[in-house]
C-alpha cells in the first residue's frame, strides 16, 4: 500500500487520519494545486476531448473532497480560534514562524508548541480508529 493511501476512505465514506503525518499531509494538500483559481470552476471548451477538463472539472478535484470535509470539520469542532489562525497561517498562508509568532503575539517557541499540539488534537481518537474484532469488548 502506497504511503498517500494511509488517509483513505473506508467503505462507509469516513476519512482516516491516523498519525501527526497524516494531518499534514491533509493541511498541505488542503489548497492544492487542482482548486480552482476563482469563484467559478466551470470552464467552456469548444469541443470534448480525452484530456481529463471535458465537464470543467479537473481530474483529482472530487478524489479528496472526503478528506478535505473531514479535516475541516476536526478543525472546527477540536480547535480553538487561536489555533485554527495558526493552522490557517502555517499552512494555508505559509508564512514564515516569526512573521506567524508577530501576527498572533506568540514566541517562535511557543508557535512551534501549539502548532504541534493542535496537529495532535486533529489526528483520530481512538474509538474513531478502532476496529470491530473479537476481543473487543473483553
């Protein structure tokens, strides 16, 4: 099994994300280079051809929508508003840690602390990764 298929989709449509790297991983790719450029995803083409932009949606869009819905909802519901900003500026603006620590009136240090320990909070609770066997109940 491939290393990006560790965050996979199960048979019931649940998105797993089971270790710290797994969460980067979903907050890296979270803006990823497929989304669209502006409000509008449709693009009119003159004609219908085999390249993967027939109906104005580019291949691999839809493939993470699952695991984008699910590392936004952990966002929201795990995390405070301080931490969601220092997310949002390590990840999605990629700004460098003194300019995060000067926006957010925090030390380089203890940007680096809450950083990990909000990427901990997101990553699956245990009675989200546990699997039904046997044992289970014993």
């Amino acid at each position: 099994m491939a290393l990006s298929t560790r965050v996979a989709s199960t048979l019931q449509g649940s998105v797993s994300f089971a270790e710290t790297g797994d969460v980067i991983r979903g907050l890296v790719r979270y803006t990823d280079w497929w989304q669209p450029q502006t409000g509008s995803i449709l693009q009119v083409a003159g004609a219908r051809r085999a390249g993967g932009f027939g109906d104005g949606i580019p291949d691999g869009l839809l493939d993470t929508m699952d695991e984008r819905v699910e590392l936004s909802r952990r966002v929201r519901d795990r995390l405070d508003d301080a931490d969601r900003k220092l997310l949002y500026l390590w990840y999605v603006r990629e700004l460098p840690v003194n300019e995060i620590g000067k926006q957010m009136k925090l030390s380089r240090r203890t940007c680096f602390r809450r950083r990990s320990a909000a990427v901990r909070s997101l990553v699956d609770s245990p009675s989200e990764s546990e699997t039904d066997g046997p044992d289970r109940d014993h």
